[in-house]
C-alpha cells in the first residue's frame, strides 16, 4: 500500500500500523520523508517503510513490479469497493487528508475504488479508509470472497 505524504499528514502512523495489522508486504510513503509515527503504535520497526519522492517514482517502481496502482478515493466516476474483488496484486494509494488523490496519482492509477457511504460526511481519513481497504483486499483474497 502506499500513501501521499505532501502535507505531513498525522494518518500515516494509522496507515503503518494497519499495514502492519494486515500483514501488507511494505508502505510506500511519497512525498516528504518525514511523518508521524505516534500513530503507528511502533509497528514502524515491524512493516517495511519505503519512500519514493514522487508519484511517478512510485508508478515507475509498480510498473516495474507488474503490480496496478488502485486509489481509494471517492472521486466521481470511481468504482464502490464492495462491487467487485480489488486485483490479488496491487499497491492501494491513499491521498492526503482534506484533498485526497493528488492529480498526478489519478493519473497514475489504473483504476479508483471508492468506499460507499450513507451519512451527511463526504469522506473519512486516510487511515480509517486503509483499514477498510485492506480489510476488503482480505475478504476477497484470504476468506476466499474474490477470484481475480
């Protein structure tokens, strides 16, 4: 998984630490290099944390991976998680608080997945929103819900 870091945004601690709760293979932090770790609970010491400095590095490090870069975000024409099984190999991209995807990871994703929601807000946080994205990426692919 991986996450925009352009304004020091205090949910990558949360990200790191639902990583590691998850068992993702690593988090690719873009952007600034330093982030808080307060939310991560210490499980910075246990999951792999990578930086890249650029959207387009990162997309240059997947590309070679052969693994999809697949946003979360609640953009318009984005597709509900529940609709169907996230790929088995992917990096999901997370955007910033408040912003979200920056343009440059729009474009860099093959495709953005939205969490559906019934209440008056209009997002959650980062970090809520990785669990819940990695808790489908389970469902679909480790209890047996997906196929792809």
């Amino acid at each position: 998984m991986a996450i925009e870091n352009w304004r020091h945004d205090l949910n990558i601690g949360t990200v790191v630490r639902n990583a590691n709760a998850f068992l993702a293979a690593a988090v690719h932090i873009v952007g600034r290099r330093r982030w808080n770790r307060r939310g991560a609970m210490v499980t910075e010491r246990y999951q792999h944390v990578v930086h890249h400095p650029t959207i387009e590095d990162l997309a240059a490090w997947a590309a070679g991976e052969g693994l999809p870069l697949v946003g979360i975000d609640n953009l318009p024409g984005s597709v509900p998680l529940e609709s169907s099984p996230l790929p088995r190999r992917c990096v999901l991209l997370f955007g910033q608080e408040g912003p979200g995807l920056s343009e440059a990871a729009r474009a860099a994703c093959a495709e953005v997945r939205s969490i559906t929601m019934f209440g008056s807000t209009r997002s959650i946080n980062a970090g809520v929103a990785s669990g819940i994205a990695m808790h489908s990426w389970i469902r679909d692919h480790v209890l047996g819900r997906g196929t792809t």
